[in-house]
C-alpha cells in the first residue's frame, strides 16, 4: 500500500491524490518535451507550423513551464523528509557538475573542437542546489532561534545563481524553492494558496528576467502610448506591467500556473510502486546529451 499521509495534505472523497513519483514523472516528461522542442524548434517549426501559435508561442515549450515548478516543490519537500540534508545537497552538487557539459552542448553551442563547458550559464541542477542548501541554513539557524537570518543568506545565494552563476531560473528558483519549503510547514489551505502564489512569483520573475533583456521597441509613430527613455542609439524602448506577467516579451512562464493544480493535489506519499530515486537525477543529463547526439548526427551534418 502507498504511503499517503493527511496531516496537511488535501484529501479528496474517492480519489488517493498524486504521489511524489507520480509528480515526479510529469516532470521529467514535460521537461523532456520541453527540451525536444528547445534542441530541434527549427526543424519542429518547418515540418510542424501548428506547434507555433500566431503569437509565435511554441506549444510544446509552453508544456514544458510545468516541470520547473515541480521539481522545486519536490526539493522543498524532500528537505522536510530526507534523513541526511547533507548527503542530499552532495547528490544535486554532483550531478550538478556531472550536467554541465551535456546542458552547454546542447543548449550553449558548445563542442568538442572549440571546448566543452562555458561559463555564462548553468544547468538547473545548480538553482535546485542553491535552493536546498537556503533550507538547510535555515534548518541549522532555527535550532539556535536565529531562523530568521536565513532570509538573508537565501537572497544572497539567489543574488547568486542570478548574477553569478546565471543558472536555469535564478533567483526566481532559488526563492521559489524557500517559499514552497515554508508553506510545506502550514495546513492545506494555506498550502493551497502558497502553491499559486509561489507559481505566480516565478511566472513574474522569471518574465520580468526576461523583458529586461528584450524591451519593446518603438515606432515613432507608437511613442504616445506611455513614458518611454531612449537607449542613446535613436531609438527608445518601454516598459509596462504587461511585460510582468509575461504576455507580451515571454509566452511562457505564464504556464508555470499549469503546475499549481497538480501540486495541490499532491498527497504526501511517495507512490505504489518504489522507483530507484537515481533514476530521475540521471535522466536529466543522460536525456539531454541524447538530444544533442541526435540533432549533431542527423541535423547538424556531423559538426558539433
């Protein structure tokens, strides 16, 4: 029989709720999907134009905004469960470094000729690491009531996996991964809440990280549409609270909402059927080099 726990877990009159394995594959799944579509989007965009919406979203890649959040909810909730917090944060350090070199292939432009790894972004690997050891310091802070503290030091590490290691989701991950360990600790209905707020935040942030990189620029004949400033070059750029939620410069993170309702019915226990906990940490390079692999082999000519 699967663990199930209710303490502060929804329960719903017939049906067990989702299980962390269960949650655990929609993850993997999604982000694969996600993948795919990142590694071949040009070739899935010439054979298959119905995956791109006229907005020029791609389907597929707004599928995949659902995995983020779980991973981040799962972290949280493994930090509550795990019986060793520091062979925990040994195993995403490990296969953080361990994804390195497969995430800058395939997604970094590297190769073989000119150099496997670079440093200007890292895997998600990193940002989960960075979230669990925020935890954990405050784990250790509130056995000497200083609890508190751990605010601080989590906005330093996600300053930087934002500013410094440049890692998947930044700082919107790392805070993403604190808040949902602190809503873990409250009753269903909170839990509730704190799940969509969690889930909203990263839609704001991580839309927000992006828009600040690519403003909306301006016909002169548009200029009347609200304040703008100038980027020295003649032409001039805006802001508004539209490009916050991500609906005008970043299609995607919106659909990290899609993940609340399946956090919400999460139900506390691991699952019928035990899979070996390794198997998701290895997926996540083993799947990405294989994408790589196959687009150099079929789809690059052979050239890394």
């Amino acid at each position: 029989m699967a663990e199930l726990r209710t303490d502060n877990y929804f329960s719903f009159p017939g049906f067990r709720g989702l299980s962390a394995n269960t949650l655990k594959i929609i993850a993997i799944v999604t982000m694969f999907i996600d993948h795919f579509a990142a590694v071949f989007e040009t070739e899935l965009a010439d054979r298959f134009p119905f995956l791109v919406m006229e907005n020029g979203l791609n389907v597929l890649r707004a599928v995949g905004r659902v995995a983020f959040p779980i991973f981040a909810f799962l972290i949280a909730e493994g930090a509550k469960r795990t019986h060793n917090r520091w062979l925990y944060l040994l195993r995403l350090g490990v296969f953080a470094v361990i994804s390195e070199i497969p995430f800058d292939l395939a997604f970094n432009d590297t190769s073989f000729e000119t150099g496997v790894i670079e440093f200007e972004s890292q895997n998600v690997f990193f940002t989960l690491f960075l979230g669990l050891l925020s935890i954990v310091v405050m784990q250790l802070l509130d056995k000497i009531n200083l609890a508190p503290l751990s605010f601080v030091f989590t906005l330093a590490a996600a300053w930087a996996a934002e500013e410094v290691l440049h890692t998947d989701y930044g700082a919107a991950g790392v805070l993403a991964i604190f808040l949902f360990y602190l809503f873990l600790q409250t009753n269903s209905k909170v839990k509730a809440v704190g799940v969509v707020a969690v889930c909203l935040l990263l839609t704001i942030m991580f839309s927000f990280r992006f828009s600040s990189a690519h403003p909306m620029y301006l016909e002169e004949e548009n200029w009347n549409i609200m304040p703008f400033f100038s980027a020295g070059d003649g032409r001039y750029y805006r802001y508004n609270l539209y490009s916050l939620i991500g609906m005008r410069y970043n299609k995607y993170e919106i659909w990290c909402l899609a993940a609340a309702p399946l956090l919400i019915l999460y139900n506390g226990g691991k699952g019928k059927h035990k899979i070996n906990k390794y198997v998701f940490y290895v997926f996540y390079p083993a799947h990405i080099l294989l994408l790589w692999a196959v687009y150099t082999l079929f789809f690059a000519g052979g050239q890394g």
